[in-house]
C-alpha cells in the first residue's frame, strides 16, 4: 500500500484535533478526530503529550490505516512544538513541518497566502496581521487569562461566573437567568450553590477551559435577550472588535484592500459577538474583506500544507 498520508495536528487551550488527507486524492479527508487541551501554558506537558499521541493513535485507527503511510505530519499546537522524538514510533516515515495559530484562522476561510489580519476568538483571544508585500507582521492578545484575553471565551465565561454570584446575592438590578443557568450547566444545588461554586473554584478548581466554555451559556441567554447577558456579551465583542482593529491599523491603511478572519467557538453566537468588528471595519477600512473561518481546524492546516507542498513542486 503507498505512502501517501498527510497527518494535521491543531489545538490550543480547549482541545486539539488531528485530520488524515489523502495527499494523492486530492487533500480527500480519510478520518478526523477531536482530543484534550494541549496549551502548554495551561495544561501540563504530559498532558499535552497524551492528547496529542491520543488524536494520533485514534485518527489512524478510525482510518484504519497504519502510520508508516503517513509521510508527513504538519502541526499548529498553541503552546508545544512535537515530531519524532513523540510521534516516530507511531509515524515513522513523516517528515514534520509547524505553522502558526494565524495561519490556521486563514486557513480556515480558504486564503494560504494570507495578506491580512487573522482574529483568534476561541478560549484565548488574538490578532496577527500580516503583509505578503513586505514581510512585516505583528501579534496582539495572547497573553492568557492573568494577563490579558479580553474578547475571549474566556473572558466572558468568567464575566458569567462572577454576574452570577452578584444575582445569587441580588447585587445586579438587571433581569436576568444568568444564575439558574450557570447552575444547570456546572449541575449546582440552589440550596448549597455557594459552598459548592467556591468549592469548585478553588478546591478543585475550574479550569480555564471549563470556564471558557460557559460563554456558550451567556451568549445563548444574550440572544434569547436576557438583559444581563446581553451586556456582558456586548463587552466582549467591544474588546474582540477592539483587538481586531488595532492590529489592522498597525500594519493596513484605510484605502487598502486586505482580508480579515475570525476563527473560533465563539464566532458561534454570529453577529452578538462579530457585529462591533464588522461595523468599525466597514467605518475605517471600507475594502476591507471580512469572512469567518468555518472548516475544521486540522482540516484547514492539512489543505494548507497540501497547497504548499503544491506550491513547492515535488
């Protein structure tokens, strides 16, 4: 049987996931999987590792295919950099390539020749914009929850959290079902919702992807118009649009034509979270062409290193 698979390897601060393409088929999608968090800034290298040797091993299992066809493997993991010295006995026949979390967010919108700004808003939130013209590039956001992430999941989970102790108290005049909710989700008592809420804070303690994912909470209440919600949604995506358009200013003039991508779970309450970016982008930089990442992660990187081995020649 020939050599012919491409492995993809993305994750960050939530989960990862691995896609196998079939190189001589065209970038045909042969299996995906979706594995743990592999952000080494908050999840433990071990840890890291397992995930991703998990996603490795059940991707070619699901495909039913050994690893000695894979001839490449590209990765784009928030946090560790892995090849052989992980992956050799499993993949022995891969050559390894990384790409950046950017990358992926055009990727993910069909551009692999990105000039442009790429908008993470996933757990964390990021902005890299880039020019093909000259090569500059700069980074914003980043910096994790103790230092930053304002226009993440993140962000607005912990923002839910804390409106909900406020409601619990009747410390907030807005109407609101922040509380029953977020109790429902993390499967809290009304009677011991206190001690149990701290006891998970601290004790054992919630961790920054638990958290993340309460943002699903809030921004489904935000558009069934809870008022409370609503609010704590708006100031997120005020934060994102205000990510997005410092970076844009950084590198593109307002008569330029260029892309901008948003990629990540929270683009998934639509224009709740992205209608402040496309308003200040419609304002500032008229040609702007603005679109949301939709395809699977590790499936977007695996057409990406596909293009450029295209590009390459063989």
């Amino acid at each position: 049987m020939p050599h012919d698979l491409l492995l993809a390897l993305e994750g960050g601060g939530t989960r990862s996931q691995a896609a196998l393409l079939d190189a001589k088929r065209g970038g045909r999608v042969v299996h995906v999987v979706d594995s743990a968090d592999v952000n080494t800034n908050f999840t433990a290298l071990q840890a890291s590792q397992q995930a991703v040797l998990a996603a490795v091993t059940s991707v070619l299992r699901g495909a039913q295919v050994s690893g000695d066809r894979v001839t490449r493997c590209v990765s784009a993991l928030v946090g560790p950099r892995f090849g052989a010295e992980l992956l050799g006995d499993i993949i022995p026949n891969a050559r390894y390539h990384c790409y950046s979390e950017g990358e992926v967010v055009f990727a993910r919108a069909g551009l692999y020749h990105p000039h442009g700004v790429a908008v993470v808003a996933a757990t964390g939130a990021t902005a890299w914009a880039v020019r093909t013209d000259d090569g500059r590039q700069r980074v914003f956001g980043g910096w994790g929850s103790l230092l930053g992430d304002e226009g993440s999941a993140y962000a607005l989970g912990l923002a839910g959290l804390r409106a909900a102790v406020r409601a619990f108290e009747g410390r907030e005049a807005a109407p609101t079902q922040l509380l029953p909710a977020i109790r429902q989700h993390l499967r809290l008592t009304e009677a011991t919702f206190r001690e149990e809420l701290i006891y998970l804070a601290y004790q054992k303690p919630l961790s920054r992807a638990e958290i993340a994912r309460l943002a699903t909470v809030v921004t489904r209440l935000a558009g069934q118009g809870d008022l409370l919600a609503a609010r704590l949604t708006a100031k997120v995506a005020a934060d994102l649009a205000a990510l997005a358009l410092h970076a844009t200013r950084c590198l593109f003039s307002s008569g330029e034509r260029f892309d901008v991508v948003v990629a990540g779970g929270l683009t998934n309450a639509g224009d709740l979270l992205l209608a402040p970016l496309r308003q200040g982008l419609a304002h500032e930089f008229p040609q702007a062409v603005f679109a949301v990442g939709t395809e699977a992660p590790a499936i977007a990187l695996g057409r990406l290193a596909l293009y450029d081995q295209q590009k390459e020649g063989p």
